[in-house]
C-alpha cells in the first residue's frame, strides 16, 4: 500500500495578520512553522507532501520550502484559483473571496491515489497529532458503503490566543468516540479564567475550556475527493450568486455523516496547538519552539 498523503492548504495570506503568515520565520534557525509540520509528518510515516497554494505567491513560497522541504520528502504542488470551477460554471462578476477549504481540497485531487491528511499551513499541530493520525490512516478502509475518515481533536483551551478572538469548529462526539456533528463558532476568546463564544457583538456565552474542537487536521480516503467533485455543483447552483459563499471541509463532512455515508473517528491528542493568527502571536510560538528544542523533541536545525 502507498503510505498516507499530507495536503497542506497554504494558499491563504492572513488578513489580520497582516502578511504571508506561511513564510514568516519562527525557529532558531529560520525554520517556519510549517518546517515543523512537514517534519512531524516524514517522521510519522507520511510519504508525499502536497502543497495548495495560489499561482501570485508561487515563486516566494516555492524559494523557502524549494530549499528544506523539497529535499526532504516528495513534494508536489496544485493551484487554487478562482476561476478552477466545474464545466459549465464561470466566475461571477464581483467574486474575490476564495472558494473555500473543500476547494482547496479538491484543487489537489489529481496528486492523491491514497489515504490523506488534510492542515492548514500555518498551524503548529505538535509531533503526537501526526504520529495519531499517521496510524490512522494505514489502516483506514472504505467498508460496506460507509467511508472511514478521521479527525484530530484539541481541547479548546490549548487552542487560543491571547491576543483576540478565534473561530473554531466545536465536536460533538458519541459514545463510541465517533464525530457526531461540528459548529462553527467564530468568536471565542478568554474573558479571565473563563472561555466564551459571541452569540451576538453583544452577547456572549461560556464554553467549557475542555471542549474538542476541530483545527482542521483531518483524515481522508480517497473517496473523499470524490464526494468533493459531486457536491461543488450543488454548492455553485445555491450560492454562486453570494460572493462571500465558502465550500468548507467540515461542511461536507457533516453532510456525510448526516447521511450515514461517513464515520469519522475523532483522535485525541494532548499536543499544544499554536498557530500566528495575529502577529502578537508570533513572539509566543517563537518561544514555544525555542521550549521544544531545548526539551529535545526538535533539533535546533530541523532539516539537518
């Protein structure tokens, strides 16, 4: 069997970060977080890499990752665009928001013939996530019709940031240790010892700080891709007309799982997300690294 896929979805710049966010240099020596995500992933298990990016920041993303990545693991690249629509759909007059994370999932669909991991680019997930999710995926089998996907789930608290609100997709999850349902919760942020969630710009209500959240560190087989090729014309015929309309992953796989085509096992980790959502943040995950180094779990010159 071919060993697992890693797709990375880099083709956003961070709008309130303000700048390429990707390439931004956290480690002690130059290294970006996502070094350390590819890096978790070789040593996990994971054999290709596939980076989604946008064609405008092809030559500065490509320069640093062409330098560490690249010699490292097989690495190919696909391309998110606008106008990479189904036969028969145009881009609309007006539309500069992307299509959205499921988009930019199937953007990559003509590199992956295995089971496949899906992040974010600039998320620093930690070294036991890829490890669980590695061992997921060797293993994972479509059977009797029903798709066997998985999830890496973080507690909430060890996903915020002290420097302003996050969205994060809230897990329900069964008994059986199986997601039941994901929502979206836009605004989340510390308020003291408490976590709350804006119901309205006025209201806002507590969320247990153990809550499972999704940060978008999924597992797929390749079915997945499939059911992303059949439902974006759905998706176009009910929204194309919205410009801010986004085709998001979990959103398909709630639709899965709500008819009963989907299991997705929901793997526990304890690893500390930290990720550059604002550029306050940067200062804190450049210390968080420089922690795990001196711990030991990184060298301090990642690639050598």
């Amino acid at each position: 069997m071919p060993k697992p896929i890693l797709v990375v979805m880099a083709a956003g710049v961070g709008s309130r970060y303000g700048g390429m966010k990707q390439i931004e240099p956290v480690g002690p020596s130059g290294e970006i977080v996502l070094d350390y995500a590819v890096f978790d992933a070789v040593r996990a298990g994971f054999g290709k890499v596939v980076f989604v990016i946008r064609q405008e920041i092809e030559e500065a993303f490509r320069e640093k990752i062409g330098k560490t990545i690249e010699r490292n693991v097989d690495t190919r690249y696909a391309y998110q665009s606008l106008d990479k629509l189904p036969d028969g759909y145009g881009l609309p007059e007006g539309r500069s928001k992307p299509w959205g994370t499921a988009h930019a999932v199937l953007c990559a669909a003509e590199e992956v013939d295995a089971p496949f991991a899906v992040i974010n680019a600039d998320d620093f997930y930690g070294k036991n996530s890829f490890k669980v999710l590695h061992e997921y995926l060797v293993n994972a089998r479509d059977r009797d019709g029903i798709y066997d996907y998985c999830m890496v789930g973080f507690e909430l608290s060890n996903t915020l940031t002290e420097h302003g609100h996050v969205s994060r997709g809230v897990c329900t999850i069964g008994d059986d240790g199986y997601l039941e349902g994901i929502v979206e919760r836009t605004k989340i942020r510390r308020f003291g010892d408490e976590v709350k969630y804006a119901v309205s710009d006025e209201h806002w209500e507590p969320i247990p700080a153990d809550s499972v959240v999704s940060m978008n560190m999924w597992g797929f087989t390749p079915s997945y891709m499939e059911e992303l090729h059949r439902r974006f014309p759905r998706f176009l015929d009910q929204n194309i007309a919205n410009p801010k309309a986004e085709y998001f992953v979990p959103t398909v796989v709630n639709e899965l799982i709500e008819e009963g085509k989907a299991r997705v096992r929901v793997l526990p980790t304890g690893d500390q997300w930290f990720g550059v959502t604002y550029k306050e943040d940067r200062r804190v995950v450049v210390d968080q690294i420089a922690q795990l180094v001196k711990n030991g779990v990184y060298p301090a010159r990642l690639w050598e």
